[in-house]
C-alpha cells in the first residue's frame, strides 16, 4: 500500500511554535515569558481540541488571526456532530 501521497497530520507542538512564531511578528506578541507562555498553553488547548484538518489549516496559515480561525472551524465536536 502507498502512503506517500497521504499528507502527514502536524502534531500541536508543531501548530503551537508556528502560532508563536506568528505571534512574535504581530504588533500584539506577548512581552513577559509569563504571557508567552499563558498564550502558548491556550494554542496547545485549542490545538488539542482541534481535528487533523485544523491541524493542517494552522500550520498554512500566516496570521494570528487565521490561526485561530483554523482551530475553531475545526473543532472536533463539531466534526462529530456533522458526518
């Protein structure tokens, strides 16, 4: 069986150090190490709760404000409430 054209799920360490590295860029990144890494855990949380598709999504995007978008959209409740 082939699997190389199967694109490969990014894990949430990956989506949470490309959300910082978005972060870090915006006019509104965290100053504090305390605030980085509050704003770190909440991306590893929402990450958690997100589907493999918002997995992908995050990791596309280049906005702090898409990154969210990402995780939200592909809430995994949502994915199991709509077949």
């Amino acid at each position: 069986m082939r699997t190389d054209h199967v694109a490969t799920i990014p894990g949430c360490d990956e989506v949470v150090h490309h959300a910082m590295r978005i972060l870090a860029a915006s006019p509104d990144a965290p100053r504090s190490d305390e605030e980085r890494v509050e704003e770190a855990g909440l991306y590893a949380s929402d990450c958690a709760e997100s589907s493999p598709d918002g997995h992908r999504c995050a990791i596309a995007a280049t906005t702090v404000a898409a990154i969210d978008d990402c995780l939200a959209d592909h809430r995994r409740d949502e994915d199991a409430a709509h077949p």
